[in-house]
C-alpha cells in the first residue's frame, strides 16, 4: 500500500480540501515509539478512504505543556500563531492522537478565536466501526486476550470520554479487565501537567510505577492506552517490572491497525 499523507498546503495547492485535520502533535512528531502510533493512525484514516491532510513542518505545539507548566504568555503566542494559520486554512474538523493536544484545541482555543470540531482518535475509530466502515477482520485476532485500559486525565476525567476507547476494544472479542482505579477514579500516568519533561520531586516512588503494578496485577497480555505521555510512562513502569516480555503497551490505534491488518 503505497503510503503518502498530504499536508494542507498542498491539498490547496491543488485546490482540494480534506475532510478532516489530523493533528499530529509534538509526541506524534518527534518521539520514535509515537510515530509508530501516527503511521497506524494515518494508515486507518487511508483505509476507510477519510480525505485528510497534515500540517507537516507548519504544525507547531498547541502550548499546553507551556501553559501547563506556567507560562501563560508563551501558551498564548504559540496558541494565537496556531489558530491563525488553522483560520486561515479554514480547518472545520480536527482529529489528534494526543489528548493533551485534544483539550488545549478544544476547550482553550475557542477563548483565542479558533472554533472547530475536535475529537480524539478513539473516537473517530468507534464511529467508523459504528458506521461498518471498520471491522475486526483480516487482521491479528485478539480473541481471549485479556485487555486492560488505562484512561488519559486529559480524555477522561477533563472532557468525560470513557466509552470510546472502551467500545474499541469491546470489538475484539478480547477480555476486556478493568482496574481498580479507572473511569472517573482513574490514577495518572505521572506525565500531565508538563511532568514529562522535567524529573520527579523527591518521593519514595514514581507514579508510573504504581500505575504500571496496578495494572500488571491484572495479569494482562496487553496494557491500551490512548495517549502518547501514557504510553512512555506505562511502557517505562511495564520495564522496572521486567515484564516488556510479557506484556505488551499499545494504542487504541494499533490494535485496530493490527486487527484489521493494516500494521
């Protein structure tokens, strides 16, 4: 399958215009274990024929980790430079891997003037499974796995989507195992809040850790997250207990790239 993704500016250059933004973020971008989640991300998009374009080198960070961290005035120059160019493109629809990227675009936009449809991939995955444009076949089965989810703060707790990855999943014909602390009680992955990019304070453990043998105590074969922070800080937990061997951390993305034998 040949594999090309169209950037917005040359989608206008040929007069076209797609039917979605996919909004790659920094993590999507830069991070070698993230770009395998925005190939599968692309990959689906291609396969249920969605016209869709990328910002390539003109997207920048939303700004949540500076605003996260602080920095209103460096959020509010990044976010304004972004929504003049979104504006500009006239960007109605916008599809991203990160929830971090997710909220910032959704919820703190607006207030600067960009005002457009955005909503996670899990989300656009589930209604393109509603819409049978998606199934589970022809692909890697997952028939008896056991599966357990670990909810992002910012797609759950901050904008209430639980049932989108959740329904995913479900149609897998996997065993679907829920943790202890999940939903509206979830526990974070320890990266929010532009902890990621910085050391922990002293303590007498890492989050992630904990988060990592809460849902190891689950015996599962596979650990699904929805989040690119998540997934280092799950995958880096998964690794203090030497269990990579045995239990994989993916993508809501490329389980169904998997399933549906796209990856």
């Amino acid at each position: 399958m040949e594999f090309n993704v169209p950037t917005m500016a040359q989608m206008i250059a040929k007069g076209e215009t797609p039917e979605i933004l996919f909004w790659v973020g920094c993590a999507g971008s830069f991070d070698e274990r993230a770009q395998k989640i925005t190939k599968d991300i692309a990959k689906i998009l291609q396969h249920v024929g969605l016209k869709f374009a990328i910002l390539g080198t003109e997207e920048s960070c939303t700004g949540d980790p500076a605003k996260r961290a602080g920095n209103e005035f460096l959020f509010q120059m990044q976010a304004m430079a972004n929504i003049e160019l979104l504006n500009a493109y006239e960007i109605k629809k916008i599809v991203t891997g990160c929830p971090h990227c997710f909220n910032t675009l959704k919820n703190e936009y607006p207030e600067l003037g960009g005002n457009y449809e955005v909503i996670h991939h899990s989300q656009l995955i589930q209604s393109l499974i509603d819409e049978g444009k998606l199934k589970a076949s022809n692909g890697e089965t997952f028939k008896g796995k056991k599966i357990t989810f670990h909810d992002p703060c910012y797609l759950g707790r901050a904008n209430g989507v639980y049932e989108a990855p959740r329904a995913v999943l479900q149609q897998l014909d996997a065993d679907l195992v829920e943790m202890k602390r999940c939903k509206t009680t979830g526990l974070c992955c320890g990266a929010g809040g532009a902890q990621m990019f910085k050391e922990p304070e002293k303590g007498n453990r890492d989050i992630n850790v904990t988060r990592a043998e809460e849902a190891l105590s689950l015996q599962p074969d596979i650990i699904a997250a929805g989040c690119p922070f998540c997934m280092t800080m799950l995958s880096d937990g998964v690794k203090h207990f030497e269990q990579e061997n045995k239990v994989q951390v993916l993508d809501i993305a490329e389980i169904t790239a998997k399933a549906n034998g796209l990856s």
